[in-house]
C-alpha cells in the first residue's frame, strides 16, 4: 500500500536509484540498491533533513529495507 509517507521516501531514494530498481516495502538498500556506506549516509541525511528528525546509528543499523526505514520515520515523528 502507498501512503503519502511511502511517496515521499520513495522519491527521496530515486535520485540514489542508480539501478532503477522497482521499489517497495521489501526492497533493500545493500542487496537490491547495491548502495554503499556513503551512500547510505548521504541518503540518511536527505532523510532526516526532509524530516526533522534524526536516525542514531543504532537505528540505521537496524534498517534494512525501504518498509523498515518507513516504519522508522513513522515512529520518530510521533
């Protein structure tokens, strides 16, 4: 299912989309993006800038996937 919070995100990965790669709940950022540590620090910051919050490195960690990070997101803005 797609919500708003889902779109924004979705669009946040795209321009670190490199692939091309068809997104989703169960898409992973090391596996299916191919995305390196830098990678993923840009796009954590891109994150938490778009959303006022901020990821600890425990958080990140623990987000593996494109539902995970949505979840996340959810969860620091409540």
């Amino acid at each position: 299912m797609s919500t708003p919070l889902n779109q924004k995100i979705y669009d946040l990965i795209e321009p670190f989309n490199k692939k091309g790669v068809e997104l989703g709940d169960n898409t992973s950022f090391a596996g299916d993006l191919e995305w390196d540590s830098l990678t993923v620090m840009d796009f954590v910051a891109e994150v938490e800038d778009s959303f006022d919050i901020i990821i600890t490195m425990n958080m990140q960690a623990e987000i593996e996937t494109v539902g995970q990070l949505v979840a996340a997101v959810e969860k620091l803005q409540a």
